[in-house]
C-alpha cells in the first residue's frame, strides 16, 4: 500500500511516523507549516495545495478534487491524516473509500468535532484519550480502530492533557498504521 500524509501543522505526528520507518510517498500540505520542513528533513516528497480561503466563500469541493487529483497522481492508496485542517468534501472519501484514516484527541463517540481536549474537561470527565478511526464524510464518525485511555489529572490544563494525549496519539496511530500496511488493508 502506497501512504499519503496530510498535514496542516507542525509535524509532529508526520515525523513520528517517518521516524518509526513507515514508508511515505507524499505529504500534503494545506497551508505553509512546519510539516513541510519535516518531509524535507525525512527525504519525503511534499506538495503544497493551499487553501485559499478560510471564510464562507471556501470551494470545499474544489478544493477537494485538487486534492484528490494530487493523491491519485502519486498512486497513493492510503491516507493518514496528521493534524490536518481542512474538512474534505464527498469526493474525497469516493475515491479513497475506507482508506482514509484520522485520529481524534477523546474517545471517540464522546467529544467529536475540533475541541475534543476542550469539551472533555469542560465536562469534567476523569477519562478521556485518543481515537484512531477511519475518516468518513461525517466527522469524527468512522469505525474505530484503535483506542486508548489517558487520566486526567485534577490540575490538568488544556495544554498539559493534550500533551499527554498527543504521547499516546503517536504510538497508537504508528501502530495502527503499521499493523494497516502489513495486512494490505484497513480492516
């Protein structure tokens, strides 16, 4: 299986992922951002698509085809993606069916959507944790494929409990990945 990486960030969980071995052919970028430094670092081809526009007048479907167009371009058979921040259109999960996967900062079903760290201690849960799951057009809804719980400590902040979170995120979804391309499929 040929992987594909879409970042919007840092880079973080790409290089953990590049740094676990895990062959990537490509990795794109939404906007300028750290990732394109990592790829670089890791000899992985990067190709910038940038979003033009955050507002109302976005052509998400537009923009997905561009992207579409890139990942099919490379042969690409996979998807993981790696903080990326632009919900993706119809066409998307169309052409990569059950082959796009994501991870989500709670565990999935509690705390869908953007603020999962967030909403979790606004609620005051004692667990929360990381989800890897297979993207869907519905976000934050696909199957499950790996989870695991972290405790959240009665002085945690936002930023110390994702940090924790982001710890565990590295590792399930290098695994996940991993046990994805030795097996030849998502599930």
């Amino acid at each position: 299986m040929r992987l594909a990486v879409l970042a919007s960030g840092s880079g973080t969980i790409l290089d953990a992922i590049c740094t676990a071995g895990i062959p990537v052919v490509v990795v794109v970028v939404d906007r300028p951002c750290g990732a394109q430094e990592v790829a670089a670092r890791h000899g992985v081809p990067c190709e910038l698509l940038e979003r033009r526009s955050f507002g109302k007048d976005f052509d998400r479907d537009g923009y997905t085809a561009e992207l579409v167009g890139v990942l099919t371009g490379w042969d690409v058979d996979l998807v993981a993606m790696a903080g990326f921040g632009t919900i993706l259109g119809k066409a998307m999960f169309d052409a990569f069916p059950g082959h796009i996967l994501n991870t989500h900062p709670a565990l999935l079903p509690a705390f869908p959507g953007w603020h999962g760290v967030e909403d979790a201690l606004a609620y005051g849960v004692k667990v929360t944790g990381c989800t890897v799951h297979v993207a869907t057009e519905e976000v934050d809804a696909g199957p499950i494929l790996a989870q695991e719980a972290v405790t959240v400590e009665p002085d945690d902040t936002v930023e110390s409990l994702h940090e924790r979170i982001k710890a565990v995120e590295r590792r399930i979804y290098i695994r996940t990945i991993s046990e994805i391309l030795e097996r030849g499929s998502v599930q």
